[in-house]
C-alpha cells in the first residue's frame, strides 16, 4: 500500500517551513555527542522495544498472509535489530531517533513484509460494539442541559475513548486480558485539574458561538473516534459549525482511516442523513496523508490543506498527534491538544501521572 499525491505543509500551522518540528519531547541537545545515543533515545528506543511482542501477536494472526506467523518473527528479530543499530549508533537507519522515525521504521518492516493492517480485526470488533452504544451515549450527553457541564462531558467522553490505543504496550495487554469499558472509564478519568486543563477557558469560548470551521485529526477506532469524537463533533454540529475530520491514509497500529470513518459514519446516519437528529451536511471526512500514529503537519494530503485553510480552530486528538509530536505547535487560528498520558516517558517530561490528561487551549485574542 503506497501514499498517492504530493504531501504539502498545513496551510495554518506558523511558520511551519522553518522553526516547526513535529517532537514535542527533545530527544536530543545540539551539545550532545552525534556518536552516542542520549538518556531519551534510549528510553524511548526502550517503549518501541516493549511493544514488539504485541505488534507480533497481531501479525502473527493476520489471515491475509498464508505464512503470517513466520514473517511476524522476522518482524520481531528485523525491527530489533533496527532498535539495536539505534542504540549503538543513532545515526544509522536515517536518525537520530524521535517518535516520528521510530515509527516509520515500525511501519516500514511491517509493509515490506507484507502487513497492511495487523490490527484489523480487533478494529472492526471495537467498531460494531460501540456503533451499537452510539445513540445511548448521545443521548446521555443530551440530557445534560446545562452547556457548560455537557460540553465537559463530551469532554471527559473523548479521554475514556482515547484509552482504546493498543500502541501502548500496557495498555495492550490489559485490553488483550479485560476489555476495556467505555462508561467505567468515563468514571474512572483522574479528576480535575489534569497535568494541562484549559477546560475552563475552552469552554468560554464555546459559550460564545465563535467557530465557523473546526478541523479535527482523529486518532483511533472503535470507542475513541465512536463514542469520544462523534459525539462532541454531533454537539459542533448542532450549533452550526462546519467541521472536517481529518483520518490517516493508511493504516497504523488501530487509528482509524480515511475509508474505515466514511463506512462508520454512513452507518451511524439514519435514512435522512442525520447523527440521532443533527443534520450532518456540514460535516466532511477528508484523507490526512499520514500514515503513522504520530504526524508531522509539514507531510499532510493536498486535500486537507486545502479544506482547512480557513479553518478557525484546529484539534489535534490523541497522545501521538496532539501530545507527543504537537503539544506545542503554533497555529494562525484557536487550537486544541487533547489526549491522555499513556507512556510514563510522557509522565517524567510533563509531570503528572500515568492516565492523566492534557486539555491544552491557545485561542488567538480577538
């Protein structure tokens, strides 16, 4: 599977051609030693480590491949020997290392090897189970008639979607053993105030009807994209904001794509179009050019560029676009990093702990 189209830089990012980098976390110092891997590579070389036994077990599963479960061990022994080479020498393999390289290095083995999509299964599994809590949710939410608390709610709902990541080793396995619930965790997010909390002041300026066009980059399938994003981009809609939903190109760990969002919103909508009673007219899925669970926003399809360039306020959902490469990415227009804290590497730069989250808010003064 190959990317079609020439990849451009996001029309609204500042002065994305020069100063921007998609690393939130400084990998490395220009005083540290070329020919060493620093503290931080190797912790994070470390993560990537962890998580080759679960990339493993999926592509071991994969019923496309007839030989599947040998070219998952070669996958396992190419990519940890990659990670090793890292080690020993961070310029090898195109580093120094950060999230975005060690990412493309994943991906790039997996699809030399034949893997298009090692997460598939468990994709459309958590798809059809919360299509089916879909309208209970919205429903809950609707009840709320305060909209300052609704909003909250909706909220609260895209951080227990989030926790659906099978990119985090741990939580992985305890999705591989338990499941996960959505409205357990809607119960069970740490309380306020998270690590970053601009709630208060997003939700100002939500009082005051102020968006026209919303770009949001979605992050992954099932609970999170289902019953997180849907139902705050439904509450956008009812209030007459245009809104675009922005979803890889191709497939990385379970973040949903571009085909898989159109195929579940076609089947969220009743015959008349609408999601539980909103008209969806205003709402476009469009194709991000990424393709990774991470995204660097001087890479995106020339599509988007041109859908958002008007946008007046830009979300960018999940621990890998909107914490770990774009926490502090500056934006012509209001932006939003939402995401929960899954790695502890992401705990020590930020403080806070573990399953915290980031409602980050920079809105342009008027």
């Amino acid at each position: 599977m190959e990317r079609s189209g020439e990849l451009v830089g996001f029309p609204l990012l500042m002065t994305w051609s020069s100063r921007y980098k998609a690393c939130t976390i400084p990998y490395r110092l220009p005083s540290d030693d070329p020919t060493k891997a620093t503290d931080t590579e190797l912790s994070w070389i470390h993560v990537f480590m962890n998580s080759i036994p679960s990339f493993t077990k999926r592509a071991e599963t994969d019923h496309t491949l007839p030989d599947a479960p040998s070219r998952a061990q070669i996958f396992a022994h190419r990519y940890t020997e990659i990670l090793e080479d890292l080690k020993k020498d961070p310029k090898t393999h195109g580093g120094p290392p950060d999230g975005i390289l060690l990412c493309r290095l994943r991906e790039q083995v997996l699809r030399e090897l034949g893997f298009t999509d090692i997460f598939k299964k468990v994709k459309d599994e958590e798809n059809a189970k919360a299509i089916a809590l879909f309208e209970d949710v919205v429903q809950l939410n609707d009840a709320i008639e305060d909209e300052a608390k609704r909003m909250e709610n909706l909220v609260k709902g895209i951080f227990a979607g989030n926790l659906f990541d099978l990119g985090s080793a741990k939580l992985a396995e305890l999705f591989s053993r338990d499941g996960i619930s959505f409205l357990a965790s809607c119960q069970n997010l740490l309380p306020r105030p998270w690590v970053i909390d601009d709630l208060e002041s997003f939700i100002t300026k939500w009082s005051r009807k102020s968006w026209k066009k919303v770009v949001i980059f979605v992050d992954n399938s099932g609970a999170d994209i289902i019953l997180g994003i849907l139902p705050f981009t439904r509450e956008l809609l009812r209030h007459g904001t245009q809104i675009i939903l922005a979803a890889n190109d191709l497939p990385s760990i379970n973040d949903v794509t571009y085909p898989e969002l159109v195929e579940i919103i076609s089947k969220l909508k009743d015959e008349h179009g609408k999601l539980v009673g909103v008209d969806t007219s205003n709402l476009l899925v469009a194709n991000s050019g990424n393709d990774l669970p991470v995204i660097d926003l001087t890479r995106i399809s020339q599509e988007l560029a041109y859908l958002a360039s008007d946008a007046d306020l830009v979300i960018l959902e999940g621990m890998g676009r909107g914490i770990e490469t774009n926490l502090y990415a500056q934006f012509r227009c209001d932006s939003l990093k939402i995401g929960m804290v899954k790695h502890p590497e992401v705990v020590e730069f930020l403080g806070g702990r573990l399953y915290d989250c980031v409602f980050k808010y920079n809105g342009i003064l008027e």
